[in-house]
C-alpha cells in the first residue's frame, strides 16, 4: 500500500479489521513478588488467583463491548487472539477464551515477538537493583541488562511484527473482526510508540496501564481518512485509519492527543488551510519551536471530533467522556485535559488509575 505510494483507497479501508485491542496479562506472581523472578524463570511466572479472575472477567466484559459496538451486525462478535508466549500471558488467553464461543473466534496464535523486555536470565534482586540503577544514569530506554534487551531492542523486533501484521490486515486476513494483541506492559507502549510515532521521550513519559484492562485503537470514518489522504502527500499508511479512543487515553497517564491519533493534525491544517512542513513538525517535536496554543486546540478538538462518529451512537458514555474533555482542554489545566475524562466504562480489575510507569513484567 503506503510502500508504493499508492492511493489508499475504500477497498484497502473495507478489508481493515474493525479495531485493535491491546491488554497488558492479568496480575501475575511477579508483579506481586519481584523476588519470584530469582527462582522462576521469567516466561514461566504464572498468574495470581485474582489475576485469573481478571481474565475471565475481562474477556466477558471485552465480548459484551464488542456486541454492543455492533448490534445490528447478523453475526456476533469476532476476534484473532495473538498472545505472548510467557505463561502469564497464554494464562490470560485462555482465561478470556472463555467468554467467547467457538464461532466467535477467527483465529488464535502465540506470537514470540510480543514476549517482555527480556531482563536477563535467573534475576537476582541484588543484580537487578544495580542494573536498575545503572539503567537511570544510562538512559532507561537504550540501557541493554546484561543476557537481557534494551527498549530498543524490544521497538526493533516489534518493527518486524508491526510490518507483517499490516500486510496481513490488507490483505484482508482480519476483514468484519477485532484483533487482540495479548501481551506486556513495556511491550504494549513500545507497540503504541511504533504505530503513531512517538518519540522515545514521549515513550518515557506514558505509564502502563492495569493488568488486564484493554487498550483500543478504533478504525475512523472513511471520510476522516480521506481528510488526511487530501491534507498529506496524497497518500496515507493505513495505520493512519486507527486512533486511541478517549477512555483509552485516560488510562495512559501523559498521552496527549497528538500521540492518540494522527487525524488531529491533518484536519487543523484543513480548518486553518496551513500545512506544517516535515522541518516545523520536526522542530516541534525536538522542542525547538512550541506549537501555538490554538492549533494544540484545534488538533485536540479535530480528534474528539472523528472519535464522536465512530463512538457516539455505539458507547451512550462516549459524548459525555469528550463534552468533559473538551471543556478541560479549553479551560485552565490544558495540559492534563485527558484526565478529566472518566475511565469508568471497561475496567475488568481493581479500581484506580494508571499505575507508575515501571518497566515490569
């Protein structure tokens, strides 16, 4: 598609799947009890008995949204599982399975390349503290623990799934179904970072979200793409048609949503009739030129905008989650207007909000 700067055209956009949801695993015995990872080696750290319970709860929560988002489709809700290989993970896969009826379910496979930042072998907590440590004073994304990855490395081997998973989207392998993507706190913004381009500081400021609580990406009007296809280069990749809903946003501390959905900023430059050259944007997100707060408006209220069509009539929350947003981002405390907006409406686990952004697994 995007390789050949060809045109996207409706018939690439039908094929799409409907969304992307993305769940860090349920609670598991590490993020209990970090000393569990000196005994058990890290892909074999099991879930917790609640951490089961967040499962089964979140795949019967997850199975009735997806009904709800489509009730006038004949069939019911469909979904292509891929899922980490550690056992906390395929724990958590089979635990949502079980929401879901066999007609319901396209397809599912384990996907090595969603495994965790790999933090060494056998991790032994005194080793482990030193390296934490030395990690702050190198840089947390580029520090590589000994026998173990840097976050550049995980953004590495997810680039390779990234490029095979959008093939298969346009050739139409997930066409009328939602994607899950089962996998790790870490991984799962790294996954985010290489969709819409975050920069590595960007990367550094979002926090995990709860065990077991899903992220979604959902696919925008074809009318929205369009926008974006006429106020580009005449071309768009078709992660361009996926932005982060609101509730979702609310649950990643210091997403911004210029970092929740490339729509933003094509439609203010349709409403200003200004195009941001790639030197401004990239003096912008160096940090060398602040963007003027009325185009920050202007993206913001563009990506509320194209959320209203795609959630407004599927989720009654949704209008009311955007009319707070959008009166906290036009009032004082602009920088923080996401966390206005209630993260009530799927929340399989224990209340609360973002949890601190540790790298854990």
């Amino acid at each position: 598609m995007s390789q050949s700067r060809r045109r996207f055209s409706q018939a690439d956009y039908d094929v799409l799947p409907h969304r992307l949801v993305l769940v860090r695993h349920a609670q598991s015995e590490g993020n209990v009890d970090m000393a569990k990872y000196g005994s058990t080696p890290d892909h074999m750290v099991a879930l917790t008995d609640l951490g089961r319970k967040q499962a089964i709860d979140a795949g019967i929560a997850l199975r009735a949204h997806l009904k709800a988002a489509h009730p006038s489709k004949l069939h019911p809700p469909r979904v292509y599982i891929m899922t980490s290989p550690y056992a906390r993970t395929l724990e958590t896969t089979d635990m949502m399975l079980n929401a879901f009826d066999d007609s319901e379910v396209m397809g599912v496979r384990s996907v090595v390349q969603l495994r965790e930042q790999d933090f060494g072998n056998f991790q032994d907590a005194q080793r482990i503290k030193h390296d934490l440590n030395e990690r702050l004073r190198f840089g947390r994304f580029w520090f590589r623990f000994p026998n173990g990855e840097s976050g550049a490395d995980v953004y590495d081997r997810l680039s390779m799934f990234e490029d095979k998973l959008t093939r298969d989207m346009l050739l139409a392998r997930f066409a009328d179904t939602s994607v899950v993507l089962v996998t790790h706190g870490l991984t799962l913004r790294i996954l985010l970072m290489k969709w819409f381009h975050w920069t590595v500081e960007e990367l550094l400021q979002v926090y995990n979200p709860h065990n077991c609580d899903p992220i979604f990406m959902v696919k925008l009007p074809w009318e929205d793409v369009q926008v974006m296809q006429s106020n580009g280069e005449g071309w768009v990749h078709l992660k361009q048609a996926y932005c982060l809903c609101p509730s979702s946003v609310a649950k990643m501390r210091n997403v911004t949503p210029r970092m929740a959905s490339y729509y933003g900023r094509a439609a203010a430059g349709k409403e200003t009739g200004e195009r941001i050259s790639a030197k401004a944007a990239w003096q912008v997100s160096r940090g060398i030129v602040q963007p003027g707060r009325e185009r920050d408006t202007q993206e913001a209220l563009a990506y509320l905008s194209g959320l209203s069509s795609v959630w407004g009539e599927a989720d009654p929350h949704v209008q009311a989650h955007m009319l707070r947003a959008k009166a906290a981002l036009l009032g004082s405390d602009e920088e923080r207007w996401f966390v206005t907006v209630d993260d009530g409406d799927f929340w399989a686990g224990e209340s609360g909000r973002s949890q601190p952004r540790i790298d854990d697994n």
